[in-house]
C-alpha cells in the first residue's frame, strides 16, 4: 500500500468512526423519545438495531488492526488508530445503554409512567450534545475542547442526582410505584453512564494530540 492509499484508508476508518458515532446519537435520541411516548414498537426496534452498532464496532477494529500490522504507523497515526480502537468500545458501550433505555421501556409497557418526563430529555440533550461536540474535537483534533467537555459530566451527575431523589420521594410516598418508579431511575442512570462514557472519549482525544494519557474522568460535583 502506498502512503497516499494508507492515508486514504486512515480517512476512511476516521469517516466509518463518525458514522457509527451518528448510529449511536440516533439509537439515544429515538430511545428516549420512545420511553417518553411509550412507543413500545419504536423501543423494541431500537434493542434489535443494536446490533449495527455492534457490527460497525468490529468492522472498524478489523481494518484498524490490519493498518497497524501492514503499514507499521507512525507515532501521529499509531496514536490515532490506537485512539480509534478505544473509542469504538465506547461508542458501542453507548449504544447499550441507549438499548437499555429501550429495554425499560418494553418492560414497562403500556403502563403510564409514573410522572412526565421533564428532566430526563433535557439530560439526554445535555449527553447528545456532550458526544457530538466531542466526536467533532477527535475530528479537529482539539484536546482544550475534549477537556471543557470533561468538565461538563458534572451537569449530567446532577440531572441524574434530581432525578434519582425525586423518584425516591415518590416511592415513598406511593409503594404501589416502586416497580416502575425503579425503571426511570434505571433510564437515568444509563444516561448519566453515556456522558461518562463520553469522557472516556475526550481523554482519548487528548492523547491522540498530546501523546500524554490523562485522567479526567473525576467528578467534581
């Protein structure tokens, strides 16, 4: 393979990693959209779609792989396919939770929930945009960028901390909602673990730059 042909490949992969980032901001978008229409068809598709994400996952791992084994990269580029490697395992563990939220959704079925979802969208919102801003900072190469979104998860934990004390207060005021009060805080949590996961990812974009492996991944709430 020539450089011109390596590099058009590395492109490739980075193109393949953004559209898989795009799978996964969709499958969390549509799962809470479900879970607060209680559109159970629509949840049941998102839990059989996981398995794209899954296939995308070990698609991009192959070819980054078989990069690093015939063209023997660089450190720039090693880095960069090694930062590739670690991201698509968390843009896969993102995609399980946007799953999940899918799942709770089912289990809840045609029941109404036990209150309307007012913090739990905004949340996701929050964690959308947390990915999105920082799949386009691993694009730009942007590390000061990866690092402000670190410092954002602590938005998130709040939101979930809200939300877990309200439904608690609920529970205890009704025992006959446990069961499905217990859902919701559930939903919240596999939110509050995308943003963390969305961490994760930040730190690899400072690596890829920087060289330097950092933890960032401390909340400060």
């Amino acid at each position: 393979m020539t450089r011109e042909a390596y590099h058009k490949a590395l492109k490739e992969v980075q193109d393949e990693l953004q559209s898989m980032a795009s799978m996964v901001g969709a499958a969390i978008k549509e799962s809470m959209v479900a879970l607060k229409n209680r559109d159970i068809e629509a949840s049941r598709k998102i839990v059989k779609n996981d398995i794209f994400v899954n296939r995308k996952r070990f698609d991009i791992e192959e070819k980054c792989i078989r990069l690093i084994a015939t063209q023997q990269p660089m450190a720039v580029d090693l880095r960069t396919l090694a930062a590739i490697i670690n991201v698509i395992t968390d843009l896969e563990r993102i995609g399980d939770h946007a799953e999940g939220i899918a799942k709770i959704s089912v289990a809840i079925g045609d029941e109404p929930l036990v209150k309307p979802l007012i913090d739990m969208p905004v949340m996701t919102d929050k964690a959308l945009s947390m990915l999105k801003r920082c799949m386009q900072a691993f694009m730009d190469r942007d590390a000061e960028t990866a690092r402000k979104i670190c410092d954002e998860d602590d938005e998130v934990d709040a939101f979930y901390d809200a939300i877990y004390k309200e439904l608690v207060l609920l529970m205890i005021d009704n025992p006959r909602i446990i069961k499905d009060a217990t859902y919701l805080i559930w939903a919240a949590h596999n939110i509050e673990r995308i943003a963390d996961r969305v961490t994760n990812i930040a730190e690899r974009v400072v690596y890829m730059v920087t060289g330097k492996m950092e933890e960032m991944n401390v909340s400060k709430y």
